[in-house]
C-alpha cells in the first residue's frame, strides 16, 4: 500500500511559530517531528495537540548549534518515522537589547552559531535525506527569516538580523543548488508576532510599542505565520522555490 502521510521535521517547535506550525501541518495531514532543545514542557504539550490531531508525533532534544546534536536529532527521527518529506528550519535565538559596541564576542558567537551555522547544519541533513541524489524522493525545506533582515534592528538586535539576512541568501543559494534534486527551498520572514521570543530577549512589550509602526496597525501571531510556512510546503507551492515571503501586516 501506498505510503500517503507525510512526515515534517520542526526545528524550535516547543513554542512560538514552530509550535503553531507543528499543530497545523497536523490538521494538515502530516505527521510530525518536534524539536526543542530545553523546553520539554512546551514540547510535550505541542505534541500532545498535534496527537489530538491525528498525527503521529516524536520529539527530539538538541541544541541545534552543536554538530554532534544535529546529526543525532536526524538519526532519531529516521529510526521513527519511514522518511522526511519536508524540514522547517525555525530554532533561533534572540538576546537582549543592546548597541554592537555592548555586544561581546561569546554573544555574537552563539548568535551566529544558532541561527546560521545551526540553520545551515540543519538545512545540510535534510538534504541528505530529501534529495533525489541522494536516493530521496525530494521535499521542501522552509528557513524561519526576520523582517529585521531588512529593518536591521538598530539599537537593538543587529547580530540577529544580520544572521537573519544571512538566511535569506541561503536560503537563495541552497534553492539553486538542490531545485533539480527534488528539494523546494523557501522562507519566511515573519515581522512583529506575538511570541515568547520578545521576552526572552527582554522587551515583553515589543508587540504593543511598535504596532503603529505596522501598515495593518497591529502585530500578527504565530498561527498566521504557520499559515505561510504549511502553504509553502504545499503542493499548491510546488512552482515556489528560491523565494522569501514577507509576513509582516505591510511592514
């Protein structure tokens, strides 16, 4: 019998955009890998409503920086799921808000080291399994961006954005390089959403002090986010690759 289930690796989904990704992609028919690296909790509960869903689910801890992590986190889910038809790429740090001449080195080394090398790392294994030169059947991989790739987070977090930005061109460049392959590289850069990630970089207000600074006047939330992500791993994306789509209310 033909397989028709899909599976899905969600990178960073115990909480925030991966965890409403996670929960829809199961509405969606897809059975589901969660990441997380230290919020169990918040894996298990994502786990547990994408169960109510219908979907299969495991989870898989990881700091996704650490190449030894990455490469188990992908050995574990081979070992439960029978393969990987798409991969979001969403784990990513922020830290709190400072000016570069504040910034210290260990800060701008985990930076870079989550959200683009970990991302890149991440990114390399999917391929692996996905691609047809690889004895895959092909896929979708979607890169978790930011506005701030373009807004450049003055003042703030400009080590972010610049490892956003640097998805951005990845996300180009692996798209080019594996589109004959089989493997569909997109993204999304997500603008002002309702998520824990503001407090943890200490601005728990950051939503609501900007939102006039938004066309539509309001910040967005993490579902309108998984929206786009679960769209373009759709087969109604299947002519989409190589592209970043704004999801940021005009802004």
């Amino acid at each position: 019998m033909a397989r028709k289930t899909k599976t899905v690796l969600i990178t960073g989904a115990s909480s925030g955009i991966g965890a409403a990704t996670a929960v829809l992609a199961s509405k969606s028919g897809y059975d589901v890998g969660i990441h997380y690296n230290g919020d169990l909790k918040g894996a298990q509960l994502v786990a547990q409503m994408c169960e109510q869903e219908g979907a299969i689910t495991h989870m898989f801890q990881g700091d996704v920086s650490n190449p030894e992590d990455v490469v188990r986190i992908f050995e574990s889910f081979d070992a439960a799921f029978p393969q990987m038809d798409a991969l979001v790429n969403n784990a990513g740090i922020v830290d709190q808000p400072q000016r570069l001449e504040e910034m210290s080195y260990d800060r701008l080394r985990r930076m870079v080291d989550v959200n683009l090398i970990g991302a890149m790392l991440v990114a390399q294994q999917g391929v692996l399994r996905m691609s047809k030169a690889f004895g895959g059947d092909g896929g979708v991989i979607v890169n978790t961006s930011s506005a701030a790739a373009r807004l450049g987070s003055a003042n703030q977090y400009v080590d972010y954005a610049a490892t956003k930005a640097g998805i951005d061109i990845f996300t180009k460049g692996l798209s080019d390089e594996v589109a004959a392959d089989g493997i569909r590289v997109a993204a999304i850069r997500p603008g002002l959403i309702e998520t824990a990630i503001h407090a943890k970089g200490g601005l728990p207000d950051r939503c609501d002090d900007l939102a006039d600074s938004v066309p539509m006047k309001r910040p967005g939330d993490a579902e309108e986010c998984a929206h786009a992500i679960v769209y373009l791993m759709s087969s109604g994306a299947s002519y989409i690759t190589g592209t970043t789509l704004d999801v940021t209310g005009g802004r």
